[in-house]
C-alpha cells in the first residue's frame, strides 16, 4: 500500500519544504521507498533543499503534459537509493497542474511500489494547494505559534476535511497532524510565544512533533542537505523523531524548555 | 533575565493575548466554516442592527450551522450586556 503525505499550512513560509524534505529523507533512511513531490508550480525550491536542482531534466508538469516518462523525471537522491524527488515545473502557467494529471502520477507511484508519497503543498489555498492535499490519506500541518499561521492552519483543517477525495467520497479525514515548528522556548518562557500547549488546544489535533528554530536549518539548506542529516543539530533531532512518531514510534517531545543558563548567564544575558 | 532586562520597561504577556484572541476568531470561524459563504457577512449585518439598540462586543453574536438529518438549522445566540442596576435618576 502507498501511503500519500500532504505536507500544508495555509501560510507561506512556515516550513513546508523544510518539512517535506526532512520527513522524505527520514523515512527513506527507515527503509521506505520514498517519492518526494514538489506542488509549488512556477517557484519550485524543493530541488535545492534536496540538493539536486542541478539533476532536474524534467518536472511534474512535463509528467502530466506527456512530455516525459515518471521513470525519466524522478531525480534519485544522493544518498538513498529508495528516495526520488519529482520538481516542480518553473512555468507560469497555474493551469498546468491537473487533478486527472495528478492522479495518474500517484497511481504509477503506487503501481511501481512506492510506500510513502511526499506532497509539498505551496502556500495558499488555489489550485497548487487543493491538489497537493486532494489525494492526501494523511496531512500534516504546518504550523509556528503565531497568531496568522495558527488561525490559517485552522483553515487548512477544514478544507482536509471537506475538500478531498477521502471526504467526498465520504470517508471522512484521514489521520491529521500538526507540526509546530521553528519553535523557541526561551522565548515561551518569557510569555512572549505560544507554547505547544496553546497551539494543540486551539486547533485541537495532535502534535507530531516540535521543530526548534535553530541555525542549522538555514545551513543545512544553504549546502542542498535536508537538515535531518545533520545528527547534531536539534532540528535534525526533532525531524528524526517526528518520522518515528509518523511511523508508530511512541517517542517523548524534546527540546521543549529552555537550556538552563547558569548564573552568570542569568545576571548578565548571553 | 540579564540585569539591563530590570531597567527596560517588561512586555506583557502577549502570547497569553495572542491565545485567546485566536481562541474566539479560530471558533467563530469554525462555527461558519462548512455553511453558506454569506454567514459571516449575515453575522456582521446582524451585529450593526443589534449595535442600534444595545452595545454588544463584536463577538456577542453566534452563530451555528447545525445539520440534522431534517436539514439544517441556523442558530443564533446574542449575549447582552447585563444589565446594571438602575441608578436613581
Ligand atoms: N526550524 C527552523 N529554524 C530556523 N529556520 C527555519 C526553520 N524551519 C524553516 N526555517 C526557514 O524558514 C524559511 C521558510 O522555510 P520553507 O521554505 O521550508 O517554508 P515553506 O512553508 O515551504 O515556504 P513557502 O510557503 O514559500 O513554500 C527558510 O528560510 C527556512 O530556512
Ligand atoms: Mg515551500
């Protein structure tokens, strides 16, 4: 059985591709044949956060259109031999995308034996967004404790469980998840963020992980290497843990509170 | 907190502010989110006619799509002020 991730969150700029590629690289690292699909027509980024805009011949759209074969656009990763990336097309043409075009690709992704199928939703709620989660079995939901990304994942939430296949068809949802990320507890500590709580009690779903924001995320997409590589980093960390929790893992949130400073620290700041 | 912290005037609690802001919009939104697309504008509409007469805050006003297998019912609540105790003039 293939199972399809819809990656979303409304808001632009939450994490999304950091996410899709973070999770995509981690379940592949689990031993999951893993395709990665960037839905973000005319700004695709997917390529470089995965580090092989430099191998994309052809895209999702020339897919589609039937000017390339799924086997001749699925970019194999660097490092895993069981995940591929599919590019977004650079055109501006919105109309590109298909829901029948769609289908076809997922379900040739499926014959060929895929296991998970990554969809990394652009921002909004067009076209590219609807198509992204339309085929989804499973969301996760993107989202940083601030006021706008909270209130737009709640929108999201509500077209998961209105506007897809599995809900027309009347089945209902299926399973949700919410990802908090760039997530800073030195300043939920101070009152000036909303902590993990507040968000899982608004939105009422639950928590597949906590990302921190750290500085290596942004190295990590500076040098084309999704940041769950990176094993030092506590963002790396955390992703890790969100895919065994995705996988049924039973695993403890962390990185939750604040580093302990020591006294000097405290009386003078860092 | 470092020294210069104490001499700098303290923000307040603002995620405090920014959960229950989201509190009342995120269900509200919700309450609207599968009806009609005019229910937020009927709500608004009815908010001002209500505002001629007594002073309600924004979201005194509720309102819920409820769907039962004999259709679907539009209910309405509006919260009053209450009423203070007369004054004797
Ligand atoms: N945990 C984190 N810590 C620090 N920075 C982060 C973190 N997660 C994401 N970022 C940064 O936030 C920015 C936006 O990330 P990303 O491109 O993944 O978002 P997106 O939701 O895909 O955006 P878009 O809506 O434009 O597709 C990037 O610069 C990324 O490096
Ligand atoms: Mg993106």
């Amino acid at each position: 059985m293939t199972e399809t991730i819809v990656i979303t969150s409304g808001k632009g700029g939450v994490g999304k591709t950091t996410t899709s590629a973070s999770l995509a690289t981690g379940l592949a690292r689990r031993g999951h044949k893993t395709a990665v699909i960037d839905f973000d027509v005319g700004l695709r980024n997917l390529d470089l956060i995965m580090g092989c805009e430099r191998r994309v011949v052809y895209d999702f759209v020339n897919v589609i259109q039937n000017e390339a074969t799924l086997k001749q656009a699925l970019i194999r990763d660097k490092r895993y031999d069981n995940l591929y990336v599919l590019a977004a097309s650079q055109t501006r043409d919105k109309e590109a995308l298909t829901q029948d075009g769609v289908e076809r690709v997922l379900d040739e992704l499926a014959k060929d034996s895929f296991d998970y199928v990554v969809c990394d939703s652009p921002a909004g709620i067009e076209k590219g967004a609807h198509l992204a989660m339309y085929f989804a079995d499973r969301a996760v939901v993107v989202v940083n404790p601030e006021v706008s990304s909270v209130r737009d994942s709640d929108r999201i939430l509500g077209l998961l469980s209105s506007k897809t296949r599995r809900a027309e068809k009347g089945e209902g949802p299926g399973p949700q998840h919410l990802l908090l990320t760039r997530y800073n507890p030195v300043r939920v500590e101070a009152g000036e963020m909303m902590s993990v709580h507040d968000v899982e009690e608004i939105l009422g779903i639950p928590i597949l992980g906590v990302i921190p924001e750290s500085e290596q995320v942004l190295a990590a997409s500076n040098s084309g290497v999704p940041v769950i590589h990176d094993a030092e980093s506590i963002a790396g960390q955390a992703y890790a843990d969100a895919v065994g929790r995705l996988l049924g893992d039973d695993l403890p949130m962390r990185f939750l509170e604040a580093p302990k400073k020591g006294f000097f620290k405290r009386m003078f700041g860092t | 907190m470092s020294l210069l912290d104490f001499l700098r005037p303290r923000p307040k609690n603002t995620a405090n502010i920014a959960r229950e802001r989201l509190r009342i919009i995120v269900a509200q939104e919700r309450a609207t989110r599968d009806g009609p697309d005019y229910l937020p504008l009927l709500r608004n509409e009815l908010l001002e006619v209500i505002r001629k007469y007594v002073h309600v805050d924004t979201d005194a006003v509720q309102i819920n799509l409820e769907r039962s297998s004999d259709g679907e019912v539009l209910e309405l609540s509006v919260a009053l002020p209450e009423v203070k105790a007369a004054t004797g003039t």
